[in-house]
C-alpha cells in the first residue's frame, strides 16, 4: 500500500466505481449526520484526504468499544475506512503481541509524530502512581502521557475515556480519570456512551479522515451532530410522554402499547446521543424500542446520577428517614418555643395587676 | 462542575437539605402556633363549633359577591395563579411520579401540553399579580421584602419549569437543575415567608369559622 | 430454553400503514414542502430517514402510504442500491444496501431523477474509450 | 408617655396573643381584600385604614416575641421592637378608624377574624394610655356612675313616671322572679324613650313579666369599646349579680349591637364563667313571640322603607332572619340594601368611635358608604335595631341634608300592636 495515495484514489483503485463512490459519499455523510446536501463537500473532500497513521490504546476499561465498533452493521463502507487508515497500533486487534507490539507503537509514533490521530478507550487510574493498570510494564498514565505528546488529535472512545465511566464511580478506587482530565493543549473528541453506537465512531473518524479536523463539539467535547439532541427530543415515543401516557410498570398495558417510560426511570430527557435515530443493530432497535429506559450512558457519571428505575423528577436520596428527623426535630423545637412561649405567657399573666379607669389615662 | 453533577446536586443533597428545612421550618412554625393554645368559650352557644369550623375551611374559598365586585381583575388573579400553580404542581405526570416515589400516592395526571399552557397561564397571572402589586395603593402600601421574595420564589419553579420543558435559555439538564433548585428555594423559603399561608390558612379558616358556628353567624 | 413465541411480549403489527405515534405525518409534510420547492425552483432535496426518530412500524407505514409508482431500477455499485419512484412523481425511495445486503441508508428524493441514476460526466469519455479501443480491435473488424 | 406605661401596653399585647391570633398571622398574604371590606378605608382612599395594618404592632409583636424566626431576626437586628411612636402612630388607626364591624374578618380569603385582633389590641393600647379621651371619659363615666353617658338611675325613674303617665303602663323595678331582665342602653333612656313604652307594650300582649334592676339598668359595655376586658368584666358583673339576684330566666340586651355581644358572648368568658340564665337580644325575644303567636300586629307601613342591620348582630352576634321576619309583619314595602345582612356597611360610628369626639370627621367620612347605599335604594324611612346606630345614622342624614326617619324596629312594631280589651291600655 502507498501512503501517499489519496483516499480517492485508494478507492477506485480497489475496483470501486463512480456511481459506488457516489453512493459511499452519500451513505459516508448519513453515517456522519451530515445532511445530504454535503455530499459533493464529500466527495471533493476524499479526493485530497491522505491515510493517516492511527494508535489505539486501551486502559481501564472493558473491551466493549472495541466490541462494538468491530460489529459495525455495514463493514463495507466501515471495511473501507480501515482499510485506508493505518492502525499501527490496538492491543486487542493487532497480531503483534510483547515487545514487538509495543516496538510498533514506537516506530508508528517517531514516524509520525505530530501527525497520528490517537485513540483511547477505557479510564487511566491516576491513585498510586497509576499501578492498578498497566501495559508492559508501563502504566495507563505514563503511556498516555507519552503518546499524546506526538498526537495530531485525541479521540476519546466511550464514556471511560471521556469522562471516567464505571471506574470513576463512587467510590473510585483507582482514581479514574478522563483523558481530558489528564491531557490539555490537544484537541480531543469524546465519544461518549456504553459502549459508543458504532456508526457513530466510525462517523467521526471518517469525519476526521475525510477533512481532516475533527467536527464541531458540544460543551462536553462530544461531536455536535451525534449529541445535538436528547433521547427524550428525538424519541418516538415522545408524543406519549407529551399525552400523558405512561408505562407503570415493565408488563402494564401501557408498557405494552409502547408508552413513554418516564415513569420507570428513563433518563432520555437528560442523555444526548443518537441511540434514538441512528439506533443499533443495522437500524433495528435501541434500548427504549426495546422497552427499557435510557440509563444515560453517554453522560458524565452516569453510575452516580441515582437509580436507573427512579424517574427524573424523583429525588435520589431516600427521604423518609430525613423527612422523620426533620419532622421530629421541627415539632421539638415548636415545642420547645412553645413551652418558653407559655412561660412568658404566665409571667405575664401573674404580673398582670388588675386595669382600673384610672390606669387609662397613661402616665 | 458539568450540568450533570449540578442535577445530581439538585436532586440529592440539595433536595435533602431544603425537605429538611422545609419540613423542620413548618413544624417549627405549627407548633409555635398551636402552643399559645385557645381558652375555651364559656359562652352558650347558638350552633356548633366544629361544623363552623369545617365549613368556613371550605367556604371561604369563594369570594364574598360585594368584594368580588370591587376587585374584579385581583380576586380571579389570584384564583388563576393558584390553580395553576398547584394543576402544575399536581398534575404533572414527572411531579406525580414524584409523590408517588417518596409518598406511595398517584393520580391521574393532565397532558403535557395543557400543562405547559397552564404554565404560561400562571406565570403571566403571577406577573399581574406583581404589577397590581405594584401599582394599587393598598397593596404597595403593604408589601414589604419578604412579599416581593414570596413572589419571586412561587414564580421562579413555574418560569424555569417552563423553560426547561421547553428548552428555552439553558440546555435541558443545566435548566431541569435550575428547576429542582428553584423548587427547594421555595421550600427553603416558605417557612419564613408568608407562604406558611399555604397550611396555616385553614388553621385560621378553622379559627373564625369555630367562632362563627358558636355564635350562629355567618362566616 | 423457550421459543420466541413463548416470551410474553406483543410484537405491534408495523405494516398496518396506522402510526400510533403520530412521526410520519411530519415527514409527508417534509415531503410536501420539497415538492413544491421542484416545481416552483427546480430544486431537489434529499430526506435522510436514519435521522427521523420512527417507531417501529412507522418506516413501513411511511412506505405504505408512499405507494408505489411507475419507475424501479437497481444500481449494482458497492452492493445493491434500488431506486423507486413512489404514487407521487419526484418522489423517489432510495435503499442503499452493502454487498451482504444489509440496508446501509434510506432516502426520499424529491427530484426529477435521482442523481445516481444519470451517468457521471467521467464514465462518459471512459466509454468512449472503451468503445473506440472495442471498435478498432480485430475483432470488431470482423464482424463490421 | 412614660416608657413604664408602654412596656405595660406590650406585655398587655403580648397576653392577649393565643393560637388564633397567630394562624391568622402566620396566615396574612398582604392580598389588600380586608382594605375593600372597610368603610374607613374605602371612604378615605388612605391605604393606612387597611384592617390588617390596624394591627401591625401586634404582628410585630407577635413575631418577635412568639417565634423563633422573628426572635433570630430581632437578634440580629432585623426588626424593630414596638415603641412609643408606634403607640402614637397607630392609637388613630386602632380607634378612630375601626367600628370593630368584623366586615373585614368576613371577607379575609384566609378566614383572619381582624376584626377580633383590633379588639385585642386594644386592650394593649388602653394601658399604654392610648386611648382616645372620649372613650377613657366613657369608660370612667360606665364604672363610676353606671353608665357611659352618666345617665343616673333618677333619669330612668323619671322616664318611667313619664310612661306611666302617658300609657298607664308601669316598668317593674327590681322585681324578683319576673320571666326578663331588660336592659337599656343610656341612649333609650336619654333619646328614644320610645322603646321603653314599646317594651311594656308588648310584653303585656305577651303575657309575660318583666323588670329593671336598679343596679343595672345599662346594657352598653364600655370596657369593651375601649379595650379593657378587666372592667368590661366588672360591667358584666354588675348585670349578672343583678340577674341573678332577681332570679330572672332570661336577660335582654336590648337595640344595640356590642352591648348584646358583650353580654351574650363575651360576658361569661370576661368573668370566667357561665350564666344560669339566658341572653337574648330584643329582636330574639320578638322573633319568639312571633312564632309563638303572642305578638300581634295590625295594619301595615305604606312607607317604603329598608333595614340597617347593626353589625355586631349581623357579623357577630347571627341575628339575620329576625328582624327581617319581623318587618314582614308591619310592612310589604321593605327593600334590601345592595349590601345587606352579613355583608352590610357599617354606620361608621360603632366599636366605640362614636363616644370618641375628635374621630368625628372619619366617621362622618365614613358613613359616606352608608348614604351611598340609601341614595341608590330611595327609601322613605330607615329602621334598625341600635340606639347607636341610630344616633350615627341621623347625625350623618342630617349634616347630608338628607330627609329619612330613622326607626327602632321594636317601636314600629309596637305601633302595630293590636290592643286587646281589658289588657292594658288605657283602661
């Protein structure tokens, strides 16, 4: 493979027409919410991208992102894609294992340093010196340091990585970080969600690839047009929620009928993703079609944000023992204020000598 | 700290908190008033006590005609911001299942579209309520700090409520926040405000309409 | 291990053409508008359906209420792509589908012909070429 | 003022607050609703006529004093304590601008009864020496001679002599075992004598015996105009040793307003105890008469005529239907005032404020609101049921130039007795 072939010209020379250039355009911009006008945009934009040189480092996490990225419904146009980056490195992918895994990651970084786009998945334990992960020897902490240096741009995969994820809940024992709260003075992407929607992944690199720069982000570093909207706004179940017509339970009838699942605690309203129109499985389905509640998994601490069957609007502590102190403590004090309150009340009425007419005229 | 955690805030502690003092504050203030306690009326009585009572808690929520006259446009004001504030309050369905989480209680809601209707409704109602705070002599006369603050946290929960439903200013989480934190200002305020009026007016509908019933008066 | 059928859940009819949620009339309306902008301006639009929150069912009664017209064709390019003109002319249902078949997007088009239809300007001269090297090939003088 | 006498002006407000006062605080929205109820304010346009402002100093009071909130904010400076000038300020408002007509109380959205708070503070301002001189003279007059207008038991014998004279009718004096004690008001006896004959009228229809005490013959109570329950105490007293000594089943109050709700309602519990016999307004004891057929009448007004209900009876007291039955037998050409019943407008010169000189103006301010109410109605004659009302009520139509009688519903219907032969008269 060249590397200085351009994308364009990769993919014609891999057989693949113009009406198929046409149509991948096309299906590329879907695939990055792109509208369809952008298409041309595309199209030139393919013809001068150049195959960049990727590294993929997973930290504290799961293996879910990769899990879900490698099951992209549509491996052609995806196929494609990684067919025309350079994945120097990914632990979990590549053939290479030990030394000869980590000489990659080396080799890729010095040849081209500045110029790599870095991946991350998974959180980096910072408690101890970062010991509680480590990869060869060398903590999560340390390799990222050392790889970011040399990054053109950092992509955060899934929520562990972009904002701490499950490691990062309470009690966070390893003291899980973020990339972001780690790396500063690089432009990093999160993609958040757990694991991410994999369209969506493969949508921002080939964003990335196809011009360049990385899309416009939200106020969480996540792309705009993957997390403009809430669950809740592009729901189809919204127009129940705005009749009023609620699952109760997970076998009522309205759960049944397909209602909104406010009730059961789906956090759609609060969580910006795309599961709603984008959704999973070839299109088929996402969680709330399947009739259970968002869990919010795109958002920071999701874990921490109370029970994922509690509503919203319900507050996450349990009340009662507070509303019982609270209770007990408001009625002793009445109590007590009332007791100093008769006490004045009969010192006043003992000093209270009889009034005569002769009292009245004030002197 | 991201608009998440400021919901997280909202609903957890802040909640806590401002249910504590809320429910500590109106203990606070029943007791102090049932402890200065009622002599007893020695006096023969015409009627009966208790059903003057009862009534007068009920019937006193209807105007006198020969007031309702006088102030036309104040008296259904005030009946619009406070049926809708509390439709708001108790007829939506999320605030529902609110009651239903902490208390086991649930009624059928209003649609979320009549809802956010009323929600403007009131909100404008409680806008006219300030200007005719403002602008009629009595009522200027009257009101002191602690009016214009009962005012401003009743109107608060209804104008963000508003804005967060429809992602007006904020983005929905910041604004749902801000929401939850505007109500637990309301209940922080409320003991010490005269929006104990919101228990303690059947206390002193009680009051009078015992005496009234004793005394075989109308009230 | 049970059956599909044994688990206690309804599967909603989606081909009844009815949306009890009430998303489709919004994208006719979408439709609508593009119609009148071709054929006031001439100019096309393209509804991009992985963006529309549909409930299940909604996509099919979409389709439903889009009927069927007079033109269908296949473009075999990176996998199947079909083009169908709907009831309505101008527009146009457009399924891209990868090489394994699964459907990869969907589009309305509202336009006189859809783009992937028509011939790109480069495939011309290729032919072209293709046909003067077929026509001055041996063989090509055989059988003239 | 010393700030000895102010001190005793607090400690006073401070007892009279109980658990009702402070719901009605605690309760108080600052809606202005009482302000519309009120003839004062209403007539003056001056927002300090507001009822519940009439009683800011006790709210004060009542906060700082009374509850935790108000005791943290007094600490730290927040509130001001009630002082001489409050005293001075609000003595105006508390006595010349209140009839203690209860309107207000009647038309509080949260049920506030400030018409009883008013009363109460009363009782405050009275020991701080403030209160009005008019009053205070009353009030010295009601415990030194036994009446407020210093009518002496000699002018009521005179009277009596006159009735006798007149009518051959006699009024019993201390006459133990008689069916009533009746009181009168030193208005009866000064101004309207008139009711004196009326009541031996009828009663001698009526078959029933009936007597005055000499000891107390005064029903109007001016301890509790003023504020002062320890000698509106000992005025209940007097009537209640006298009741009880002739041994008489019922007392009764006659037309006036505060003076049946003195001695009917807060009578027993000013002297701490109930009566062993009973209280009646005179309207009551004609209603009962009427219903049992002992009250006959003949002929009817031609006049067209309405009725001022005296407040205390209305608002305070629930004599509503009586005099209105009662009319039905004298007259057909009785109309309602648009605010009648419960809901009628004060004259302007109850609660005290028509013993209280310098609070003339006001009142005849005030009773704005009652000629207003008669010039809609065009009446030819007015008939209430208070000989103080009814001195308010001529005093106003005379300086408006207005030409309406104002009647005693009891004389009325004494004019339309039927006179049985053999029973009285002029025999």
């Amino acid at each position: 493979m060249k590397d200085d072939q351009t994308l364009g010209e990769r993919l014609r020379e891999s057989g693949i027409s113009r009406r198929g250039f046409l149509k991948f355009c096309a299906t590329t911009a879907s695939m990055m919410a792109l509208p369809p006008s952008m298409v041309p945009a595309i199209a030139a934009a393919l013809e001068t991208a150049r195959r960049p040189s990727v590294i993929w480092l997973s930290f504290q996490e799961c293996t879910g992102c990769t899990e879900s990225l490698t099951r992209s419904h549509a491996p052609t146009v995806e196929g494609l894609i990684f067919d025309h980056i350079s994945l120097d490195y990914h632990h979990t992918l590549q053939a290479a294992s030990g030394e000869a895994a980590e000489e990659a990651r080396r080799i890729a970084m010095e040849e081209n340093h500045g110029n790599y786009l870095l991946i991350v998945d998974g959180s980096i334990p910072q408690k101890d010196g970062g010991v509680y992960s480590t990869i060869a020897g060398i903590t999560n902490l340390a390799m990222l340091e050392e790889v970011a240096e040399g990054a053109a741009a950092i992509v955060a995969i899934g929520t562990c990585a972009a904002y701490g994820g499950l490691p990062h809940a309470n009690p966070n024992p390893t003291g899980a970080a973020s990339v972001s709260d780690i790396i500063s003075g690089k432009p990093i992407l999160n993609v958040s969600g757990c694991p991410p929607i994999p369209t969506v992944i493969t949508g921002v690199l080939a964003h990335y690839l196809t011009f360049g720069t990385l899309p416009e982000l939200d106020h969480l570093g996540r792309p705009k047009a993957f997390f403009g909207n809430s669950i809740h706004d592009r729901c189809y179940r919204r127009p129940f929620y705005e009749r009023g017509q609620f699952a109760e339970t997970f076998d009522d009838e309205g759960a049944r009928k397909g209602w909104c699942l406010f009730k059961l605690g789906c956090k759609g309203p609060t969580t910006y993703n795309a599961c709603a129109t984008e959704k999973w499985n070839q299109h088929t389905s996402f969680p709330i079609q399947a009739g259970h509640g968002c869990i919010g998994c795109s958002e920071p601490d999701f874990w921490d944000r109370g029970g994922f069957y509690d509503a919203l609007s319900v507050p996450t502590d349990d009340a009662g023992n507070i509303l019982l102190g609270a209770a007990v403590a408001g009625a002793a004090a009445g109590a007590a204020v009332g007791l100093m309150n008769r006490k004045k009340q009969n010192t006043d009425t003992r000093a209270h000598e009889k009034v005569t007419v002769d009292d009245l005229n004030g002197d | 700290m991201t608009a998440d955690a400021f919901l997280s805030f909202a609903r957890g502690t802040g909640f806590d908190w401002a249910l504590t003092i809320f429910v500590f504050g109106m203990l606070l203030r029943l007791f102090e008033v049932l402890s200065l306690g009622r002599k007893p009326d020695l006096s023969e009585g015409r009627g009966s006590g208790v059903q003057g009572g009862l009534k007068t808690i009920v019937t006193r929520t209807l105007p006198r005609a020969a007031v309702f006259a006088r102030e036309p446009v104040r008296i259904i004001n005030g009946y619009v911001f406070h049926i809708g504030f509390l439709a708001v309050l108790f007829l939506y369905e999320p605030h529902i299942e609110l009651f239903d989480a902490k208390m086991g209680l649930s009624w059928p809601g209003l649609p979320t579209g009549i809802i956010n209707a009323l929600g403007v409704l009131t909100i404008f109602s409680l806008l006219l309520a300030l200007a005719l705070r403002l602008t009629s002599p009595v009522l200027k006369f009257l009101s002191t700090g602690s009016d214009y603050l009962a005012w401003l946290v009743t109107l608060l929960p209804v104008l963000t409520g508003y804005l967060a439903y429809n992602h007006m200013l904020l983005p929905y989480t910041a604004m749902l926040a801000v929401h939850i934190l505007s109500v637990e200002l309301l209940m922080v305020v409320a003991p010490f405000t005269k929006l104990t009026h919101m228990f303690s007016f059947m206390l002193a509908r009680w009051y009078q309409g015992y005496r009234a019933g004793h005394r075989g008066v109308e009230s | 291990m049970s059956r599909l059928q044994d688990i206690p859940i309804q599967v909603l009819d989606g081909q009844g053409g009815q949306s009890e949620t009430g998303n489709v009339a919004p994208v006719l309306h979408e439709i609508r508008h593009a119609l009148a902008r071709l054929a006031s301006t001439g100019e096309s639009t393209s509804i991009d359906l992985s963006a529309i929150p549909f409930a299940p069912g909604d996509e099919a009664a979409l389709f439903g209420l889009l009927g069927q017209g007079e033109v269908s064709a296949v473009v075999n390019a990176l996998g199947e792509t079909r083009i169908e003109e709907t009831t309505y002319p101008g527009v146009w249902l457009v399924t891209h589908r990868s090489p394994q078949e699964t459907v990869l997007s969907t589009q309305i088009e509202i336009t006189r012909t859809p783009s992937l239809l028509s011939t790109p300007a480069e495939d011309l001269s290729d032919a072209l070429d293709a046909l003067d090297h077929y026509l001055s090939s041996p063989t090509a003088q055989e059988s003239a | 003022m010393s700030s000895a006498s102010i001190e005793k002006g607090i400690r006073m407000i401070r007892e009279q607050i109980d658990a009702p006062i402070a719901s009605f605080f605690s309760s108080c929205v600052h809606c202005g609703m009482c302000a519309d109820a009120c003839h004062f304010y209403v007539q003056t346009g001056d927002p300090r006529y507001t009822p519940i402002n009439k009683v800011e100093p006790m709210r004060r009071i009542w906060e700082q004093e009374y509850t935790l909130w108000g005791r943290i904010k007094a600490t730290l400076g927040l509130s001001r304590k009630v002082n001489a000038q409050d005293f001075e300020a609000w003595e105006e408002l508390v006595y010349d601008g209140c009839s203690l007509c209860g309107r207000c109380s009647l038309v509080c959205p949260v049920g506030n009864d400030i018409s009883d708070m008013i009363r109460k503070i009363r009782e405050g301002f009275a020991v701080a020496g403030h209160a009005p001189e008019g009053l205070v003279g009353a009030t010295r007059r009601a415990v030194e001679i036994g009446s407020p207008m210093g009518v002496r038991l000699s002018a009521l014998e005179a009277q009596i002599r006159h009735l006798k004279h007149d009518t051959g009718l006699d009024a019993p004096l201390d006459q133990a075992g008689a069916d009533y004690l009746v009181l009168l008001s030193s208005m009866e006896i000064m101004n309207f004598p008139e009711y004196l004959e009326a009541i031996a009228r009828i009663m001698q229809q009526a078959g029933k015996t009936w007597t005055i005490s000499s000891r107390a013959f005064e029903a109007t109570n001016s301890g509790v105009q003023i504020g002062v329950s320890d000698i509106a105490a000992e005025l209940v007293q007097r009537v209640v040793d006298a009741a009880e000594e002739l041994g008489v089943k019922t007392v009764i109050s006659p037309e006036c307003g505060h003076a049946y709700t003195a001695i009917r309602f807060e009578g027993p519990n000013l002297i701490g105890r109930p009566y062993n016999f009973r209280v009646q307004h005179i309207l009551e004891v004609l209603e009962e008469f009427r219903q049992q057929g002992l009250l006959k009448t003949k002929g009817k007004e031609t006049d067209r005529m309405t009725f001022h209900d005296p407040c205390q009876l209305v608002r305070k007291g629930g004599v509503i239907e009586a005099p209105r039955n009662l009319l039905g037998m004298v007259t057909d050409s009785f109309v309602e005032m648009r605010d009648h019943a419960e809901m009628n407008w004060c004259c302007g010169g109850g609660g005290g404020v028509s013993a209280n000189e310098r609070a003339d103006e006001l009142k005849s301010k005030a009773f704005n609101q009652k000629k207003s109410q008669l010039d809609e109605l065009g009446v030819d004659t007015l008939v209430t049921a208070c000989a103080n009302c009814r001195i308010t009520l001529e005093e106003g139509l005379e300086r408006n130039d207005m030409d309406i009688p104002v009647i005693g519903l009891t004389e009325m219907l004494a004019d339309h007795l039927v006179e049985e032969p053999g029973k009285g008269g002029e025999t």
